[in-house]
C-alpha cells in the first residue's frame, strides 16, 4: 500500500505543479494556480498519514516505509526549491520571464553551490531519519520496525556518496572564462533619466 501512495504522491506532485503553472501563465487564472500549488505540500501530509495508519494497523515495517521518510524528507528540504525551479522555467518558456537561473559553471562558485546541495542531502537524511525514529515510537514495537533501522544506518551512504560532487569540484575546480574582463571593454549603457 505504502509504494502505490508513494507512486501517487510523486505523480500527484508533478501534475499539480504542472496544473498550477498552466493556470498560472497560460490561463492568467492566478487564484486557482494558487490553490494547486498549495496542493502541492498537502501530498506529503497524506502520504505521512498513510505510513502512520499502515503500520499503526499492525504492518510490519520494511524498505517502503523508510521510502516514504526519504521522499517525505527530500519534499521537506527540495520541494520548494524545485517549484521555484519549474517556476521560472514556465515562465521563461511561456510567460517571457527572464532567463532562469543558473548554478555556476565552475571555479569556487561552483564548489560552494555544490556544498550548499551537500548539506541539504545531509538535512534530508536527518529529517529522513528523525521521521523513522517518530514512527518506530508511535509503533512501539521493535519487533515490527527494525527495519526502519536498518534504512536509517543506510542513508550515510547517500551522504557519502554525494560528497563526491563537491569534494571534487574544491579540490579540482573547473576553469571558468574571467568574464571581469570582458565586462571593462564593454561601455556602460547610459541611463535614462528619472530611473533608479
């Protein structure tokens, strides 16, 4: 039961974000694009429900379960990041929004970026593993939730294998074009009076 809901939610995710983004810059309905975008959150709620009533009705917890904390857990630290992300895609693509940001190309810029995702994965986990830990207590019965333990002590391995991406772009950063340069040999566009 836990999979499907976790399939759901996922599926439920991308099709409100995308419902919300339509309504929002292709049918100009903003109240509505509002309502399904705060629909978006409102998934993780169920699928918490969901984890808890199956194993308060006597499941024996296994890998979904720890599933559903680390999808939980990656919505909680990722989830608005992403919306933000497909936001100003949309925009960009359908509503003549500025070009989205990008995360740098190289050099120290870059390395911090990537030790900022680093330590969102370590968030995640953490949150990942406090939800396990709530829902081994609400259980109360060891016998039915060691294998939320033993998801628990598998998630240092994610934290260890994302430290890959920053350690290498610290130690080897990508060379990136100075473009300080560049920006010296171009004039300065003139202001137009009466903007800040």
């Amino acid at each position: 039961m836990i999979l499907a809901v976790i399939i759901g939610c996922e599926i439920g995710f991308w099709v409100l974000l995308g419902l919300g983004l339509v309504t929002r810059y292709l049918w100009r309905m903003r109240r509505l694009s509002t309502a399904l975008l705060i629909g978006v959150p409102l998934l993780d709620v169920v699928l918490l429900a969901a984890s808890v009533i199956d194993m308060r009705g006597g499941a024996t917890a296994d890998w979904r379960h720890g599933l559903a904390a680390a999808y939980l857990a990656y919505s909680v630290v990722f989830g608005h990041r992403t919306v933000k992300w497909a936001d100003a895609k949309f925009a960009h693509r359908f509503a003549g929004g500025p070009e989205p940001w990008k995360p740098p190309a190289g050099g120290m810029a870059r390395a911090r970026y990537e030790w900022g995702i680093w330590l969102r994965i370590v968030l995640a986990c953490g949150i990942a593993c406090g939800l396990l830990l709530g829902l081994a207590w609400i259980v109360g019965d060891p016998s039915r939730t060691a294998a939320l333990n033993d998801f628990m002590l598998s998630l240092p391995r994610i934290i260890l294998i994302a430290l890959i991406w920053p350690v290498s772009y610290t130690l080897f950063p990508k060379k990136v074009k100075d473009d300080r340069k560049e920006a010296q040999d171009v004039p300065a566009e003139p202001r137009e009076s009466g903007r800040v």
